[in-house]
C-alpha cells in the first residue's frame, strides 16, 4: 500500500542505493565535454514530505564538478529521490497525485494531515502532472515504449499502474522511468519549485 510508503523511513534506503548506484556510473563517464575527472560536489538538501526519520543521506544530493581548469562543468546525475529542483522528494510530488486519483480519491485534507502539504502546492503538483509532464519531449518519446498506451487524463496513477511489483517495487521502478527529468544535466527538465 502506497501510504505505507510515505510514512516508512526504511523504504526509503532502497531510493538510496539506486541513486548511489547512477551517481557511481555518472561519475565513471567523466566529463562530457573534456573526458577530465568528476569531482564531487554535492548540493545540500532539506527534502520535505517524507517520514520524519529519514536517513541522513536524503540531505545530499549527489553532483559532479570536472576537475579541468577552464572547464569545471557539472554534471548532476539523474536521480529517483529529487524531481528536480523541488522540495518535495519525488515520492510525495508521485503519490499525492496517484493516491487523488481513481475510484476512491483521497481527500486533500487527508493528505494535508500526512505529508504536511499545501492545498496549494498539491494543485500545482497536480497542473505539473496534466499540463506541462505529458507536453514534456521526454513523454512524448518514451510513452510508446509501454504496450497499453498510457492516457493523458491517467497521468501519473496510469503510470505507476504499468510497472510491477510490490509497491515499492513499483514506484521505486516508476521513478526510475521518470529520472531522465530530475536534472538538467540531461536536458529535458522543465525547472519548477518547489
Ligand atoms: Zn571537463
């Protein structure tokens, strides 16, 4: 069950062994203009939404410097922890959309009262899903990879429901489908916030 999910800190290691494990393969690519040396250099982060004794970790997100002079470009690996530069960890700006959807959609209160989210931001959240994901170039190309079409309208709890698995499974698979989006690194993130 998905409210398992947003209230289980330990779910949540699995989140961050994934996204050790892209910035590993990220920082062995090297730079990508001058092939020079990645450097870390980790941006900082107080990530909202998630079980108030999330690990340490969730404060860092991982980033890379090229260690060139005169280059110094920086990659920010893709990730399945932050959507982006919002706040909110990637999780809650999923779920708080899925769990308002369907046959039996919770109230916004209800979700108010667990992640400790605006009426407000909730409905952004919700605009980000219907009006600017499914215009993204990124769906547009990668939603024909899945054999039942996903609708527009089913954004993103039609989405979720084309991976499989245990929940955690499934929304650890779904925001990995969804990382080429967390950076702009790899160019196709519309900058929002939170
Ligand atoms: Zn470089």
């Amino acid at each position: 069950m998905y409210t398992t999910l947003l209230t289980d800190a330990t779910r949540f290691d699995a989140l961050i062994a994934i996204d050790l494990d892209l910035a590993t393969t990220a920082q062995a690519g090297g730079c990508r203009l001058c092939a020079g040396r990645l450097d870390h250099a980790d941006y900082p982060r107080k990530p909202r939404g998630g079980p108030a004794t999330l690990r340490a970790a969730y404060e860092r997100r991982a980033s890379f410097c090229c260690d060139e002079e005169g280059c110094r470009t920086r990659l920010t690996p893709v990730s399945v922890r932050f959507l982006g530069r919002r706040v909110y960890l990637g999780v809650v700006v999923l779920l708080a959309c899925v769990l308002r959807q369907g046959p039996t959609p919770w109230r916004v209160s209800r979700l108010q009262a667990l992640l400790g989210v605006s009426a407000r931001t909730l409905a952004r959240w919700h605009r980000w899903w219907r009006d600017d994901f499914v215009q993204t170039a990124f769906w547009r190309a990668a939603r024909s990879q899945f054999a039942r079409p996903v609708d527009a309208d089913e954004v993103p709890r039609g989405l979720l429901a084309r991976f499989d698995g245990e929940a955690v499974e499934q929304v650890a698979a779904a925001l990995r489908w969804l990382s080429p989006l967390t950076t702009t690194s790899a160019g196709t993130l519309r900058e929002a916030r939170p």
